[in-house]
C-alpha cells in the first residue's frame, strides 16, 4: 500500500500535495482560513513528545553504521578479506559504498531528525503542523508543505489502534489512513504513527482519543459525500 502522502499523489492526480505556496489558490485559501481560526472544521495538532524506544534503536544503528568504516579498516588486514575485496571488483565496491551511504542518510533521518530534533521544533512551530478535517476536505499541513484530498474521492477510512501479533510478540499500532473510491494500493496516511515491524516511527502523532475523532469525522463526510447527488 501507498500511504505515504508525496508518493500517492503521485499515483493519483485528484490529491494535492506540495509547496504551500505552490499548491492551488483553494487551497492556500483553506490554509489560510485554518491559521486564521475562520474554517469550520477542527484542527487536529500532533504532540512533541520523543518516544524512548524508536529514539534509542535509531541511535544504537547510527553509531553501528559510524562504526562500521572503523570495523572494515581493522578487518582489511586480514589476508583473505583483502584478497576477497580486491577480487569483488570496482563495480561492486562502487555499488557496495554507494548502499552504505544511503543507508547511513535514512538512519541518520530518523537517529537526528526525528529522534532528536524533531520534538522540540514542533512545539517551536506548533500553528505550522495540524490536520484540518472540514466540510471543504482533509487537509494535512507539514510545516512549509501541504496535503489536500476532496470529500468527493474519500470512500472511508482504516483505523489502527492497539497492539497486533507479529513473528516478535505484540507490538503496537497507531496510524490512519483515507481509503479510496477508487480502491488498490493508494491509501493516503492522515497520521502514519506507527506501526508493527517499524522502528522508525513518524513523528506527526496524535493521541488515540483525537485519532478515534478523525476517523469519526471522515466516515461522516465520506458517507454524506457518498449519498449526496454528482
């Protein structure tokens, strides 16, 4: 499934995501309204708080990825990995290196960013991030960068709360995404959260009262859109 807002857009024209500044006048309107306290709808705000568990594996992997360089320049003494590295070829190492520092940029993301300094730039910047669920739409604001979706393609949405069983015992859920009429794999996430098998958790959350509301209020819109007459 595509949950991820960007990519979705992507796959669907009817949703809006980009710039604020770039996004269509209704919608730099409806965000304007938003700050404005004038919209309709309610605003949902996420919390800042850092989650302990998430924040300490991210950090436990970067430094096993700053490590990593260190560990290989005391392993290349060795004879027979040397001989293996030479015989791996340049197009190989080449490939090999470039996969390390992906790697090492995605885990440095979460370890730094939204392990670290995410919490205290979102309650710096509190009136920039919220999700706005009104009779015009769901509209998500990410800072400088936006997210709309019309009533008009919503088909419902998928809530998760709790804790699920997985191959490593239970862990938790907390996400929610709009479902579709069109159906397949596009489910744009109102709230990624987290969810099982993901270490490296959002850090747009929302506690599970607000998130139960959300959901309450895109099954209503969902169902009168539905019902009304194109």
């Amino acid at each position: 499934m595509i949950s991820n807002p960007y990519l979705a857009s992507l796959f669907d024209d009817r949703i809006v995501h980009g710039a604020l500044t770039g996004v269509p006048v209704a919608v730099r309107d409806l965000a304007a309204r938003v700050a404005a306290g004038t919209a309709p709808g309610p605003v949902f705000r996420p919390t800042a708080e850092l989650e302990w568990v998430p924040a300490v594996i991210s950090w436990i992997c970067l430094a096993a990825l700053v490590l990593l360089p260190l560990w290989m320049l005391v392993l290349s003494s060795n004879a027979s990995l040397k001989a293996s590295l030479q015989g791996a070829g340049t197009p190989t190492l080449v490939l090999g290196g470039l996969g390390l520092v992906l790697a090492f940029a995605w885990v440095a993301y979460y370890a730094l960013w939204i392990n670290l300094l995410a919490p205290g730039h979102l309650r710096r910047h509190a009136a920039e991030y919220y999700v706005y669920l009104g009779p015009e739409g769901a509209l998500r604001r990410d800072g400088g960068t936006v997210t709309y979706v019309p009533w008009t393609i919503v088909a419902g949405s998928d809530l998760a709360l709790g804790r699920v069983a997985t191959s490593d015992g239970m862990e938790p859920v907390r996400s929610l995404d709009l479902r579709l009429d069109r159906g397949g794999f596009v489910t744009p996430a109102l709230v990624k959260g987290y969810g099982p098998g993901v270490f490296f958790q959002d850090w747009f959350l929302f506690s599970e009262d607000q998130l139960r509301e959300m959901a309450g209020l895109v099954e209503r819109y969902a169902g009168a859109t539905a019902r009304s007459p194109r």
